[in-house]
C-alpha cells in the first residue's frame, strides 16, 4: 500500500482559515459534513507515534482478548468460539483512544442530510469515527508513510472487528459444532478467502489493505474525506463484503450440519492408530508406563518428532506457524532432562495426567483407535476453551506458555497461544501412539 501526498483543503486556496493549532493536528473544524463534526469532536486529539501505539494496542488487545477471540481471529472455525465487541469495548474507543463525546458527535451526525438515523450500520458513531480516524492518520504531519500505513490498517481493523462479532453474535448465539465447524473449513476450496488466508484474521487483514490501496474505489474517499454520500457507501461496503464473506462460509456449514455425513476424520488415521482406550483406562498402572515412555523420547529428537504427527496437529491448528511449531518441539527435545528447562518435564507429566483424568471419565474419546482426528478436537477444545476453572489445564497452559515465549522467535500473542496449544496436543498424541511406533 502507497500513499499519495495529498494537499489540505487550506493549502489548496480554499476559503477556509483554521488557526494555527488547527493546522498544526491536521484537523480544519471549519470543514463541514461528517468531516467536520469528528474535526471538531476530537479536536484535542493529536495523532503521533504516541497515538499510534495506543491505537495498536487497542487493536491487538481486541484480538487476543481471551482464549476465544485468539482461537478464533487466530483459526479458521466459524460459531464455535463465542467473539463479541462490547459496551465496554465501544467505551474504551471514545474515552481512551479518541477522548471524545460520542453522544455529542452522534446527535450532530444525525442531523446531516446524507445520514439517516434507522440506518444501523451507516450512521452508528463508531463506525463512522474509524473511517475518520482513517483519514486524520493520512493528514497528520506527525508520522512517517509507514507509520501511517500501519496505524490505518488499525483502524480499519478495528471497524472490521466489530463488524464480524455483531454478525457472528447474531447468526450464533450458542457455541456451534466444533465437528461440523472444522468440516465446513475442510470441504471450502481456494474459491474462499478463508482457505486462501488460512484464519479469518488474516483473511480480515487481507481486506483492510485492499480497502486502503492506492487506486481502489475507497482510496479518495478516506483519503479526501469530503464527500458524505461517499463515506456512508464505503462503511456501508466494508460490513457489505463481510456479511457476504460470512454468509458464504454459513451456506457451506449448513449442508454439512444438515447432512452429518459431509463430516471428516484426519486423513492420517488412515496410517496411524491410537492406542485406544483398553490401553490407558488403568490409570494407576498405565499412566507410569507412558510417562516413562514420552520422557524416554522426548530426548531423542529424530524419534520424538515424527513429521506425519506434525501434520495432523498443522491440519487442526490451522493458524499457527508451522515453522514457530517446530521450533517448540525442537526446543523440547533440545532442553528436555535434567540439565535442561524444568519446566518441560512438569509440563509433560500435568499434561499427561490432565489426559488420563480426562479419558477415565469420558470413555468414548479413543474408542476409535483410528479416530486421530477425534482425540486431537476434543482436546483441542478443552485446552482453548476460554471458561476453563481445571487447577491442572491452568497450569499447563502457564507452563507451556512460559516455554513457548522461551522457544520461538515471536512476541506475537496470537502466535504463541497457538504453538502453546499445539505442543500440548502433541505431547499428548506422540504419547498415546507409543505402541504404534514401538
């Protein structure tokens, strides 16, 4: 994405004639329309590099709020993780990032000739103040091209935030099947940004430079911000693709929640077996012989990671970086013993003992022993849940988190809850497929 130098209306000749300070934030509140109530409305606002960093973290934090929203931005499931844009979320916009009186800024709007208050999407305050903080990061003096770039990719992601949990909030108001979520994803062809991008952040990062490309049917109207008619089509737009987005997506999970057949096991269960549940039922005897055997090869990286395990735990964590993945199983095996990081073997040993509680009450999790997939959900699911109070699942997520930040090569949040959780579901299948191996 490039930007243009683009002149203010006041140095253009125009007949307006803002003061100093004015000029000196970027803002004229001479201006009229949409432009100028947000001019005047956030007048005290100045947008530098101090501005930007609050404005990111804002961004990132929204993403990575709890488990669910990491889960979600961060893989590629539709209506099983609950993501929701709150009172409380829309507060901290207009008190934190724009310091503004939305309610003050929105009876103003409402009284423009090109925004009808029915309207939902199109005269909502918050809507319309990313698109205008869109265009005051274009004209502030005080940043960098990169910086802008950055900071409007931001905001934009902010508004398509809020836009995609309202949907999802409406079309789901109870968790979804996470079988038929993970079926839906897998019959979808490259014809899908979803499959394309591999997770709906990336896909939703993907449309923000779209829409903020020099030359594309937005370009002048965030970049010249005058033209209300204008700045109602492009929110108007942006929530538009979305729902078209979503609703693609929703179709294929119908047919396949209305047709059970259409759901899919890992393609690896066709040369790989679980040791299935007579093998581990016995916990107080089993459990010892399993532990012994993970911690006997974890040690030895050729043997404890096997590239075809790899795959089946790629294939179900959609959104995390194989490359960072490897890198925490190689950290594992690298530091695992006693001269290594304690932290390892406690992980193991919580974890397996989490998977042994688990099994001996729910008997049906490896009925199957060709059921990779299954197994691989299910605990999935328990480790990302974001309401779980389990003593021993906190503890291993703190643990595998705190080798995590210590393996890979990223302070990226979303990044490292996934590898977390995928080294957990590794541990946990290299584990119980001892027998297959030996």
């Amino acid at each position: 994405m490039e930007l243009q130098n683009w002149t203010p209306p006041w140095m253009e000749g125009g007949n307006c004639n803002p003061s100093f300070e004015e000029i000196k934030h970027g803002l004229d509140s001479n201006a009229g329309g949409v432009k100028g109530v947000f001019n005047r409305g956030c007048a005290d606002l100045k947008i530098d590099k101090k501005f930007t960093i609050k404005l990111h973290q804002y961004a990132q934090g929204f993403a990575n709020k709890n488990e669910d929203h990491i889960a979600f931005f961060g893989g590629t499931l539709m209506g099983v993780n609950p993501v929701r844009f709150k009172n409380e979320d829309r507060n901290r916009w207009f008190d934190d990032i724009l310091e503004a009186d939305d309610l003050a800024m929105e009876d103003e709007l409402h009284q423009l000739e090109a925004i009808v208050p029915s309207r939902m999407v199109s005269s909502d305050v918050m809507n319309l103040s990313c698109l205008w903080l869109t265009h005051a990061i274009y004209v502030s003096p005080y940043l960098s091209t990169k910086e802008k770039e950055d900071a409007m990719m931001d905001a934009i992601m902010v508004l398509q935030y809020k836009f995609i949990t309202s949907i999802l909030a409406y079309w789901f108001k109870y968790p979804a099947d996470e079988a038929v979520a993970i079926a839906t994803y897998a019959a979808l062809s490259k014809k899908f940004g979803l499959k394309v991008y591999g997770s709906w952040g990336a896909l939703l990062r993907s449309r923000a430079e779209d829409i903020l490309a020099q030359g594309k049917i937005h370009y002048l109207t965030y970049t010249k911000f005058d033209n209300d008619k204008d700045i109602v089509y492009m929110v108007n737009d942006i929530q538009g693709r979305i729902k078209d987005i979503l609703k693609n997506v929703r179709d294929k999970f119908e047919i396949i929640r209305l047709n059970p057949k259409g759901l899919i096991k890992s393609t690896s269960s066709t040369v790989i077996t679980l040791d299935g549940d007579t093998k581990v039922r016995d916990k107080k005897r089993n459990f010892v012989i399993y532990r012994r055997y993970i911690h006997t090869v974890m040690g030895d990286r050729a043997t404890f990671i096997r590239p075809e395990l790899v795959d089946v735990i790629d294939d179900a964590m959609n959104a995390m970086s194989r490359e960072r993945f490897l890198e925490a199983l190689n950290y594992l095996s690298l530091n695992h013993g006693a001269k290594g990081d304690p932290d390892i073997a406690e992980l193991v040993d919580e974890t397996l003992s989490h998977a042994f509680d688990y099994i001996s009450t729910n008997r049906d999790v490896m009925n199957n022993p060709n059921d990779i997939g299954g197994l691989v959900a299910k605990m999935r699911s328990l480790y990302m849940a974001s309401k779980g109070s389990d003593p021993t699942l906190l503890k291993m997520r703190a643990l595998a988190e705190k080798i995590v930040q210590r393996a890979v090569k990223t302070k990226n949040g979303s990044v490292i809850a996934a590898v977390r959780t995928g080294c957990m579901l590794y541990i946990i299948l290299r584990t119980f497929t001892m027998n297959h191996y030996k």
